[in-house]
C-alpha cells in the first residue's frame, strides 16, 4: 500500500505512508530521506486507508 498526506507532520511538506514486505507501516516525511516506522506488525494485508 501506498498513500499521500498532505502534511502530517506540520513541516509544510506532503508526507508518504507505505507498507513494506517486512509487515511494517513507514512515514516517509521527505523523499530523499528513509522511512520511519509508524507500525509494527500486521501491515501486509492493507491495501488501501480511508
């Protein structure tokens, strides 16, 4: 899964949440910067958020 905020971190910047395959939920807050991750478990099976 793959989707956009428009600024969750109240810097002014878009900020991109993702899945990775190691079943974890990342905030990238920038795009030349590596993900942080938000959660820790059980991410595989999301598709979409809303």
């Amino acid at each position: 899964m793959f989707t956009a905020v428009p600024d969750a971190g109240s810097d002014n910047k878009t900020d991109v949440f993702a899945t990775g395959g190691d079943d974890k939920f990342y905030l990238y807050s920038n795009i030349s910067g590596s993900g942080v991750a938000v959660g820790t478990s059980g991410w595989l099976d999301f598709q979409a958020l809303s």
